[in-house]
C-alpha cells in the first residue's frame, strides 16, 4: 500500500474531475428521469386507453432489463435510428430513460394509492377529472413519493458507474486510470473513491429523511 | 397552502430540469462539435459517400481520431497533465497536419477494442489509430491503411514466473487479454489448453494481473513493453508468436480518405518523422522492411 | 431485421453465459437473503454494538456502487492474500451489495407490526422467538416481499456486471459475440431478450404475489 503516492495532488485532482463528471451526469439525469416518469407514471394512472397501455409496454421493458445494456444501446443502437449523441449524453440519456421507467412506477403506485372517492368527490363538486388529478391527487401523492424517489436518486447516482463500458471518464474510470499506475495504489483510491460516493448518497438520504419527517 | 407549495416545487425542478437539459445540450455542443459535423459531413454526403470523407473532414476543420486512452506508448491518458500521449497519438497528429495543415486540427477520441469499431461505423470518429492489427476478418468491416507499425503478440509475466513462453502455458493456465482483440483468438488457437479471461481494457487486464487474477497477459508485445515501462515488476517474455502489422482503420468505402491517408503516412516515411516517432516511444530505430 | 444467424450461431455460447447468469443470481439471491435476515435482527437488537454494526453496514454498502463492491473484491483482496475469480467476486459482491437492501425491506417490515402486540405476546407468555415466529414474522412478511422480490429482479439484472471482472456471465459472453461478428446491435438485442426471459416472468410473480397479499391484508 502507497497512500502517499495514490494521494499526489495530480491523483487527488484527477479523481475529483472523475467525481465533477460523476456529479454532473447524474444532476441533468435526475432531472430528466424525474420529468419523464412524472409524465409518463400520471398517463400509466389516469389509464388513457392506447397510450396508457404502449407506455406499460414500455416501462415494463425498461424496467426489466439490465442498465448496462441499454448503456450499450443508446450508445451504439441509437445511431442506426439517427439520433447520434456523444459519450456523456448517451449516458444521460440511458440513464435518465432507465430511472424514469422506475420513477414513473412510483409515480403511479404513489397516485394510485389515494382513494378513488376524493376524485369522485372532487368531481361531484364541479372539477375536471384532470383538475381532480392535479389539484386532490397529485399534491397528495407527491408526498409519498418522496422516500422512494430520493432512493431512486441515490441509485441512479451510484448506477453513474456503469457509464465505464462506453469511457465515460467519471470517477470509477478515473479511479481505474490511476490504479493503473500501481497496484499499491489500489485500497487507497477504492478507500477514497467509497468516501465520495458514501458522502453524497448518506446527505441526499438524510435529507429526505428530514423532509419527510417535516412534511408529514 | 400545503399542496400550493408541493406544487411549486414541482414546477421549479421541472424548470431546472429544462434549464440543465438546454445547459447540457449547448455544452455538448461546444466540446462535440465536431463529431456533429463528422456526422452531419457523412450522411449529408451520403449520395456521393466515397468523395465527401474528406471534403467533410476539410469542411470541418478537425480530424476526429479514436485512440486508446490506457496503453502507455500508443496512447495514455496522464493523470497529471490530462493529455493522452504516445506513438499512436503522434501519428494521428502527423495525419491531421498532413490533411489539414496543422496538428492543433485534432480531436481525440477514447476507444477501447470492443468500441472502436462500432464508434467507427457510427461516424463517432473519421479514424481508428489504436493498435489495430489488420485482419482479414476486419477488412470485411472496415478499410485499412498501408501497415503503419509491425507488432506481434507476447507474454507479460511477473518477475520469477514460471512462464518463459507459450510453451509453458499449459491446461488451467489463467491468460488474461482484452475483448475484442485478435490476441484472444491468436492464444485460444496456440493455447487451446490456457483459460482466457477477457477483460474490457488493458488497464484492467493489467491491474488484474498484478491482483494475481491471472498467470500472465497476452497481448502485442508493443503494448506489453509499455505496461513493462509502467511497471518493473513485470516482464516480456518469449519470442512474438504472430504477426501482428497495425493499420489505421476508416470506414468502408472512403477512398479518397484512405489515400489521403496512405499518401500522409509515406511523407512521414520520407521526412524521416516517422523514425523520430518511432523512436521517440519505442526507443530504438524501426527495423528494416 | 435481425439477422437470426448471430442468435443460432451462437447459441451455445449465450446458453453457457445464460447458465452462469442463472447460477450467480440463484446464490448471490439466497446468500442476500440470509445476511440481509442477519443484519435487519442486528439492526433491530437490543444490543447497542450489535446495532450500530448493523447500521453501519446497512448505510455504507447501500450508499456506495456495486461496481465498486465488487471491484474491491476482485482486485483489492489479493493484496491481502486473498484471490478469488470474477465468478465468485462478482456473485459475493452481488450477495453483500443485495443483502443491505433485504435487510431494510426486512427491517421495515418488523417495525411495521405494533410493538403492542409484541408486548402482549410476552406478556401472554410467549418467549421472545416465539413471539418473533408466531406474531411478527408472519405479518411482516406481507409487507416485506414486494420490495423484497424488487430487490432480487435488481439482482439478476445487476448481475450483468460480472461481465466486467471476466465472470463468464451472460453479459460477457454477449461481448465476446459482439466482439467476433461486429454484429453489436443484434448481439445485444438477443441478450437483452435473454434478460427478458428471466425478469419479466419474475416481475410478473411479484406482481401477482403483492396483489394477493394485498387482497388478503
């Protein structure tokens, strides 16, 4: 073991560009899986007829297939059908469609779980069905969304390590570039490379963990 | 009131959702640019296919080269510096100065064996320059350039190891190599006894034979001079048992390309640069035809 | 089209890959399944130590990547002597990874029942395991198994990961295809319709299984 030669300050900040990438990828992917499931878990439980169904299709598919494949199919298959993106956005897409299939799971199970009887009660005193959904049953629903989604986060930033197959330089592959150097090096990079990732994913529990406990 | 702010909130992450997406699309396009325009340059062309290659490349200002990011003296991502260094750098270097004028007109791109084909096919890159032996099997798929480096596959073992040659590697002997290289077939064929172990890179070939996951690594001896460079614990040994010429691979059909190509690498054999290079990463001059 | 050559080909080459992939989910699966049961009784003992070793295995491992788990086993341990192959690293990696979030959804599900029926079990004059074992565990289950067979289609899927560390999986053996014929799309077409095989039936079960729990609760 060699911690003073792992943790040379062009390592440290070698790993810490891994880590910016990993962080960054990650971000643009919540928010893009986060928009997506929302959209398409809403469709999935107000059951519009074709749509609803394809979606099911759909997010079933996603679902129940491994991450790394779909890594490899929007990198290398989503040419052939002409959409060509670079290596970090082929990773932000595949990443983002393969958590929007779970958030849209949680999205409908959270909707689902409010009682049929406030919509109809919504209904009998003069609202839309879609003014029902958003004004009863989303507001409602979001809440308990919240811990499953915030571990459908943490997920999808730890999921940022398989995006090493297509050369994301994120901080695993980065992590590896400096293993590579010497194997003395190996339990220190691991050691500090579980510290980032550890780091992030515990503030992001503990903070859902205190907003759920604020909100209800 | 509650359900009022449940609602705002939803609102601004979906607005900072936009605001990202827009933010990265822009930023990719900075730094992506050209493979864009690689893209764009192929299939505007797609017509006329074999004349716009290079017209695209020109149009465009930039070579995009796929190299290796992980193998010491072709080419090697430095920590420190951030920049990917070696043999097969300098020659994507040469090439973009022989095509464009000037060797700054270079993108590089990482590849590894199992990518480099498929980033090639999809127009991620104009070229392949990573250690890319010509194979008869890979001349179905892709165009190849004139040899631009002789290799031949060896064996990487740690200092004391039993293993002296490919004689010595006998039934249950762990070899490790990369996926998608011809060293897998080449020692499957010698060797028919060893166990492969296939990894995605070199690098975790390497670290996995210095983690004794393995009893020695297979690969081009160029290659495996370099992991010897990185690491003194480990030597070369045994004489190469396969040709293996290197060539810069372009996709199918771009002949003009391909001669541009051949035509920059035989000024770099009469400048005498190629020489330089040569032994600038190898360390002594190439031998003779 | 696919071009159906590169499946039949193959074929045997996906099934041994198939088999391995099976074989790591099935151990790793029943290995998770008993450290997770180990660390969810650790969590909720009595026994401070006890407890705190619990949490802390629970919040590391849940909060770090398996490819990392799984990367200290493979190239980490034989630095202290310990060399074990891809198989074997990926498939306990999977195990320890796995076993942090049974033990949660097991743990969740004991906290589920009302201590006051555990305190009226004692004070009926139930032991404590009998009392574990006629009171809460049979209740606990209903709500442990639909995050619990969530969990273990994750599992399969995330197997995919031992083509990384050589672990002659499904995956890996998919690349070496790839890798021959150049045929990548349709290589990994059919692998993903041989993922399909074993997690859309699965996730059908689980389906089935929470909603009969469900009418029965």
């Amino acid at each position: 073991m060699d911690i003073a030669g792992a943790f040379s300050y062009h390592n440290l900040i070698f790993i810490l560009k891994g880590f910016g990438i990993t962080l960054w990828v990650a971000f643009v992917a919540i928010a893009l899986s986060f928009v997506l499931g929302s959209i398409a878990g809403t469709l999935r439980y107000m059951r519009i007829p074709v749509v609803s169904r394809i979606l099911g299709v759909l997010v079933e598919l996603i679902r129940n297939l491994p991450l790394l494949l779909i890594l490899f199919f929007t990198y290398f298959a989503m040419p052939d059908i002409g959409v060509k993106l670079g290596v970090m956005s082929s990773a932000i897409v595949g990443l983002a469609v393969f958590e929007a299939a779970m958030i849209s799971e949680i999205v409908r199970s959270g909707l689902s779980s409010i009682p049929k009887g406030q919509v109809e009660a919504a209904r009998s005193s003069g609202l839309s069905y879609l003014q029902a959904v958003w004004h009863i049953v989303l507001p409602q629903g979001l809440r308990r969304m919240v811990p499953p989604m915030v571990s459908q986060f943490i997920s999808l930033l730890k999921d940022t390590s398989l995006a090493i197959v297509i050369s994301l330089p994120e901080l695993m592959h980065n992590a590896k570039i400096v293993i590579a150097q010497s194997y003395d090096y190996t339990i220190p990079i691991l050691a500090i490379v579980a510290v980032l990732y550890f780091a992030v994913n515990y503030a992001l529990s503990l903070a859902a963990k205190r907003l759920e406990n604020k909100r209800i | 009131m509650k359900n009022r702010s449940w609602m705002t909130a939803f609102v601004i992450v979906t607005m900072l959702a936009v605001v990202a997406l827009t933010g990265c699309g822009s930023n990719e396009g900075g730094n992506g640019n050209n493979s864009g325009g690689a893209n764009g340059g192929a299939n505007g062309g797609e017509p006329s296919e074999t004349s716009s290659a290079l017209d695209a490349i020109k149009s465009r200002g930039k070579l995009v080269v796929g190299v290796k990011y992980d193998t010491k003296l072709f080419g090697l991502k430095d920590p420190a510096s951030g920049k990917v260094e070696g043999f097969d750098v300098d020659i994507a270097k040469a090439l973009a100065k022989q095509i464009l004028g000037d060797e700054t007109k270079l993108e590089l791109k990482e590849v590894t064996s199992k990518t480099r084909i498929p980033m090639l096919n999809n127009n991620d890159i104009d070229m392949i320059v990573a250690t890319m032996t010509i194979t008869e099997e890979r001349r179905k798929e892709v165009d190849f350039s004139d040899v631009y480096f002789k290799a031949g596959q060896s064996l990487l073992v740690k200092k004391g190891s039993p293993i002296a040659s490919i004689d010595d590697i006998k039934k249950g002997t762990k070899v490790l190599a990369v996926k998608g290289s011809t060293s897998v077939d080449n020692i499957k064929a010698k060797a028919p006894d060893a166990t492969v172990l296939e990894f995605d890179n070199y690098q975790d070939a390497f670290s996995a034979l210095k983690a004794g996951q393995g009893d020695t690594l297979t690969t081009d001896n160029a290659i495996l001079y370099g992991m010897e460079a990185q690491d003194p614990g480990y030597v070369v040994v045994g004489e190469p048992f396969t040709d293996e010429p290197y060539g810069i691979a372009i996709k199918k059909g771009s002949t003009d390309l391909l001669n541009s190509v051949n035509e920059g690498l035989k000024k770099l054999h009469d400048s005498g640069d190629y020489d330089k290079i040569y032994e600038q990463w190898i360390g002594k001059a190439p031998s003779g035809e | 089209m696919p071009d159906i050559s590169i499946w039949t080909d193959y074929f045997g080459i996906y099934m041994k890959g198939f088999g391995n992939t099976v074989a790591a989910s099935v151990i790793a699966l029943l290995g998770s399944f008993a450290i997770g049961t180990i660390i969810a009784v650790f969590r909720i003992s009595s026994v401070k130590p006890l407890r705190w070793a619990g949490t802390a295995y629970v919040e590391f491992i849940r909060n770090i990547p398996l490819l990392l788990v799984i990367f200290v086993f493979y190239y980490g341990l034989p630095s202290i002597g310990i060399t074990l192959s891809g198989f074997i690293c990926g498939t306990i990696g999977l195990m320890v990874y796995t076993a942090s979030f049974v033990a949660e959804a097991i743990r969740a599900g004991i906290m589920s029942v009302p201590a006051g029926q555990t305190e009226a079990a004692r004070a009926s004059g139930l032991s404590y395991t009998g009392t574990m074992r006629h009171v809460v565990l049979p209740q606990a289950i209903k709500i442990v198994i639909p995050p619990l067979s969530n969990q273990f289609i994750n599992l399969v899927k995330n197997s995919s990961i031992l083509g990384v560390f050589a672990g002659f999986d499904l995956m890996y053996y998919g690349d070496q295809v790839a890798g021959k014929t150049y045929a990548t799309f349709d290589t990994y077409l059919f692998v993903a319709l041989l993922y399909l095989v074993l997690t859309l039936p699965l996730s059908y079960a689980a389906l089935r299984l929470e909603r009969r729990l469900a009418g029965n609760g």
